[in-house]
C-alpha cells in the first residue's frame, strides 16, 4: 500500500493537525446540537485556547521551520479561530459576513494544492462555514446543524491526517496501473 505521508509531516505540522482537528471537532459537534446541552456557544473556549492560541502558535513554527504552506494554514486559521471565539456577535448579518470570510479563507487553503488530506480537511471546513454563513443570514438553525456535521467530517478528516503520519499508516489509495479490466503486456 502507498504511504503518501504529506510533506509537512514534521512535529510541528501534526501538532497543528491535532489542533485543528480538536477544535473543528468541538466546533462541528456544539453546531450539530448532537450531544444535550452542547452548543456552538458551549465550544469558544476551545475554538480561542485550542483553535486560536496553539493554531497560531503552531503556524509560526512551522514559518520558522520552512513549511510555508502550514505555516501560513495554522497562522491564519489560529487567528481566526480566536477572533471568532473573543467577539461578541450582534447580528445574524454579521456573523454571516464573519463565516463567509472565514470559508473564503478555507476555499484558498483547499485550492492552494498540498497533500489530499490537508485539501479535504479544507474543502469540507469551506463547505461547513460556507453553510453556516448561509445559516446565519437565514436565521435557519436545520442548515446550521448541516454545517456542524461537515466541521464534524473535516475535523475527523484532520485527526487521521495526524495520527497517520505520527502512526506511519497510509494516507492514499493504491493506484492501479491501468484502468479497470486492462492488462498491462509485457
């Protein structure tokens, strides 16, 4: 099988994994409303010390260390994250506006290339925050739960890229040389 570990698979980066896992995780859960009495709300302490602080922390390491890419992704995902969790919202429109920036955000680190991990832990946190933005400029709490279960995916999606590269298991599928039902000759 191809173990395709991905190029920041240095500490640092599964550092910054783990945290963004943790906290998408949190984030994803107190949106889905799944566990009684757990609210997004419920989760800004762990969005602000976990997602904001060690996120950013673990960004500027890694721009120390050379990696750019998740440098830059644990940087600005951390600042965010800490805004998000310190600001007092005084309007559905105003949260929108925030999410929607946010996910823009995200839509720039899914196109930004990396490894399939990294892309899909972004594309499905776009997906979540480019719901929940919708969600907030439509005061609809069914949407909002929707996007909680994307962050919930995402945040999964990020625990295995980092337990993968910690555990050495494989991160990509085996490729088959030709297509289905052809042979190679030889």
């Amino acid at each position: 099988m191809d173990k395709d570990v991905f190029a920041g698979s240095g500490i640092t980066t599964v550092a910054g994994r783990l945290a963004l896992a943790i906290t998408l995780l949190a984030f994803g859960l107190g949106n889905t409303a799944v566990i009684d009495g757990v609210s997004a709300s419920d989760v800004a302490s762990v969005a602000q010390y976990v997602g904001g602080v060690a996120l950013f922390v673990a960004g500027l390491v890694a721009l120390r260390e050379g990696d750019v890419a998740g440098g830059t992704a644990f940087s600005v995902l951390g600042a965010l994250w800490f805004t998000w969790a310190v600001t007092e919202v005084a309007s559905g429109n105003e949260a929108g506006l925030f999410l929607l920036l946010f996910a823009l955000v995200a839509l720039s680190l899914t196109l930004a290339g990396g490894d399939r991990l990294g892309r899909g832990v972004y594309g499905l946190f776009f997906v979540s925050l480019l719901l929940l933005a919708v969600a907030a400029f439509a005061e609809n709490d069914g949407l909002a739960k929707v996007s909680g279960w994307f962050a919930v995916a995402a945040g999964a999606v990020a625990w295995y890229a980092a337990t993968a590269a910690l555990a050495h298991w494989p991160t990509a599928l085996p490729r088959r040389a030709a297509g289905r039902g052809v042979t190679a000759t030889g």
